[in-house]
C-alpha cells in the first residue's frame, strides 16, 4: 500500500507542476494583454479622444458587394437575406449568394428571396458541395468581376457575412467610412444569447465579448496583423484583386479552414492597413456589431472549435508562419493564437492532478497516515495562479458585462467550466483530422447547422 501511495503523490506532484508552470506562463501573458489594455485606454483618456459615433459617418458614396456563401442553409438563408434587405441602411450594395448545384433546397430559399428584390444575386458554384467555403467565395469574386464587366460599374468592397447573420442597420455606413482610410476593417461579433442553451451557446458570448472588446485592440495598438472573423468584415476591392493576381484568380484559399483568420494576416503582409471599427450608436454605448446565433449543443460546439483549431493552431504553423523576424509583436500574436493545443495539455495534467490528489488523500485516510504537502515554492506558483484565475474570470466578466449586462457577466463564470469541456473534446477531434489532412484527405466545409431567431427585434433587446 505505501508503494502504492508513493507512486500515487509522484504522479500527483508531478502533474501539479506541470499545470501550475503552464498557467503561470499562460496567466503571465495574458496579464500582459490586461495591461496593454489598460495603459491604452488611460492614454486615450487622457489625450481625450472618444470612440466615434454614427453622426461622425459621411454620407454613403461607395458600391459594396456582401459575399454569403451557402451550403446547406435552406432553413436560415432566406429569413437572413430578408432582414438584411429591410435592415440595411445604404443606398449602394448587392447580395451575391453562394450555393451548390447539389443542394437544390438552399437555391430554391435564394431564388425566391431575388426574384422579388435585385439586390439578390443568385449565385450556383461549378463544383458539388461541399467543397471550403473559400472556394465558394472564389465563385462569388468571379459572378461579381462578371456583373462589373456586363455593367462597367465596380464594386468599392467586399464585405463577408455568414448564412446565419443579424446585420446591423447601419455596417455598411461604417464599412463605407472607413474603407476610404483602410483597406480592410472588421466589426465586433457578438453572438445573440440563446435562451436555450445559456451554458453551451453563451461561451461564445463570453469568449467574443473579450476577444473582440480587448484581444484586437492590443493586437492593431501592437502593429500585429488583424485576423478576420470570417463575417462583418470588408475589404476594399483593390486590395482582393491584388490577392487574386497572386493566387491565379483566387483570392481565397480554398486549401484553408479557416481562410479568414488567415485573410487578415495575408493583408497585413501585402502592406495593407486593416483596423477594427469600435463604432458607437448616439447613445455612446451600443457598438455597430454583427450578431448572431451560435451553437447551442455540445457536438456541433465541438466541431466548430475543433475546426478553429486545426486552422489557427495546427495548420496555420504550416500555412501563415511567423512572420518577419523583427515583429516581435506579429510573433507574439500568432504565439497566442497556437497556444490552444499546449493549453488543452495543461488542463488535463491540471485535472489529472486534481483527481490524483484526491485519490492520495483517500489512500492515506485508509491507511491512517498524514498526506505529503506541497513544497512551499510550489504552493506560492499555486497562490498565484489562484490570483490570476480571479483576475482572469474578473475581467472576463467586465467585458462580458459590457455588452450583455450583469445577469451574463455573472453567467461567464461557471461558462469556464464549459468551455473547458468543449476544448478538451475538440481537441481531440483536430488532431485526428489534422492527421488525416496531412494523409491527403480532400478539405470539405465542416460546417455546423445554424439556427435563426424568429424575433429579430426581441432578440436584439
């Protein structure tokens, strides 16, 4: 029994200080974004300049196009393009919609939509789906350079949008405004919350809010490049058709799962200027955002995140790099963006040691003896991660509150937990897909089901 209680406490003491070294280094470095943050703001303060508001827009003057690529999205396409059409407050843009000749249900839901408004376009790919949706946008950019050489009129930007997407009244008023000094831009993402699933679907909300309330901040006040989210974002056409020159025509990679995170990067590279649009409404306080429902069930939260992570994490090592070797700034980023994997590892040492202690103490109540205690170093890197971790779910808290209000900045707490599940499971998931891809196995659009709120205006409140 006493072998059996030593091997048990070796095991233990030495996955606590793998975990405990592991958060030490990952809490040191988010407190250095916190920080980044805040010596941000203060300048801001001080220097007295404010978030700009709508009133601050000129008037509308550019021609955009919004790319939708689609498959399989009969039950959300038509409901989005609707409220799109009746939300949207700019006198210059077209909807080009992507779909599949295979997938006659999703046509069938756009056709009806553009037949009555022609600020629809219909567009049917070559290919059968699902192939990327990066190679759906390809087919997008080709329908649009089609349409500009019939009619001799060309689109300003581009603007990307999800299937499943709440646009905001005025985005592209704020795409409009800021394409004239940037070449691309992004607007927040928040997702709706989702009375159904306050635990699942409100990760998303919790990891949006500081992601896109803090996270890009720092990276566009650090001079690294801009990842896109994939929607609510724009690019001026000059800049995709240099993109497109260098790829034979494609300005998206079809190759990628994640070719928006990688788009804003690729920009940044070319020399492009991109910046994230924190644009207010007159009330000072409601940003200009994209908003829209998130998975609200564990597997298809599991195969969203496990896509992420093959993408950012795993192939974007391959795909993107590291940059130039003096932005330091750039490597940091891309160092935090590929953390995901290590800092899955580290959750799991950390709950192996939880239980692994645990199974020591009832080994030692059995036998009668006293249990071995932590080295005093080791229970000061253990206080000090306990600090951290408040701070950590503290200002998770603020920025969720932020937008969403007490009752979710209090729900983000235990989301934690939740949201630590989700990554354990999708991890696992990425790396055998990521194995596969470097088998040869076709890229295919590992998409998840999208829902659409019934009550647009409620939902919104």
């Amino acid at each position: 029994m006493v072998d059996v209680i030593g091997i048990v406490e070796a095991c233990a003491r030495e996955a606590t200080l793998f975990a405990a070294v592991g958060f030490l280094i990952g809490g040191i470095d988010d407190l250095v974004v916190d920080a980044l943050y805040g010596l941000r703001y203060l300048r801001r303060r001080w220097r007295g300049v404010r978030e700009l508001t709508l009133s601050d827009m000129a008037p509308p003057r550019a021609r955009l196009a919004v790319f939708v690529p689609a498959w399989d999205e009969a039950a959300v396409i038509g409901p989005m393009l609707r409220t799109a059409l009746a939300r949207f407050d700019h006198p210059g843009y077209r909807i080009y919609v992507g779909t599949y000749p295979n997938d006659r249900a999703t046509i069938d839901a756009v056709a009806e939509v553009a037949e009555s408004d022609p600020r629809v376009r219909l567009v049917v790919g070559p290919r059968a789906g699902p192939t990327t949706k990066a190679d759906n946008l390809n087919a997008l950019w080709r329908a649009l350079k089609r349409d500009e050489a019939a009619t001799g009129v060309a689109a300003t930007g581009i603007v990307l949008h999800d299937a499943e997407d709440v646009v905001h009244r005025h985005e592209l008023r704020v795409f409009d405004e800021y394409l004239t000094r940037f070449d691309a831009v992004q607007l927040p993402v928040f997702p709706l919350p989702d009375p159904r699933s306050r635990l699942i679907g409100g990760t998303y909300i919790d990891e949006f809010a500081e992601a896109h309330g803090k996270q890009l901040v720092v990276r566009e006040a650090i001079g690294a490049g801009l990842p896109f989210a994939g929607t609510g974002c724009a690019i001026r056409a000059e800049m995709i058709a240099r993109i497109a020159d260098a790829r034979d025509g494609r300005p998206f990679d079809a190759a990628s799962l994640t070719e928006d995170y990688e788009l804003g990067l690729t920009i940044a590279a070319m020399g492009g200027r991109t910046t994230l649009a924190w644009v207010t409404e007159a009330d000072r306080r409601t940003p200009v955002a994209v908003r829209a429902l998130f998975p609200a069930r564990l597997e298809p939260a599991m195969r969203q995140r496990s896509r992420w992570m093959i993408g950012i994490a795993l192939a974007g090592w391959d795909r993107v790099g590291w940059g130039h070797w003096s932005a330091i700034g750039e490597h940091w980023m891309r160092m935090r963006d590929r953390r995901s994997p290590l800092a899955v590892i580290v959750l799991l040492a950390a709950y192996a040691a939880f239980v692994l202690w645990g199974a020591s103490a009832v080994l030692h109540w059995t036998v009668g003896s006293s249990p071995l205690k932590a080295e005093p170093w080791l229970r000061a890197v253990l206080l000090a991660n306990a600090a951290m971790l408040a701070w950590r779910l503290a200002v998770r808290a603020s920025f969720v509150g932020r937008i969403y209000g007490a009752r979710e900045a209090a729900l983000s707490l235990p989301r934690v937990l939740v949201g630590n599940l989700i990554a354990l499971v999708a991890a696992r998931r990425a790396l055998f897909r990521y194995a596969s891809m470097l088998r040869g196995e076709a890229l295919v659009w590992d998409k998840t089901s999208h829902s659409f709120p019934d009550d647009v205006a409620e939902a919104l409140r």
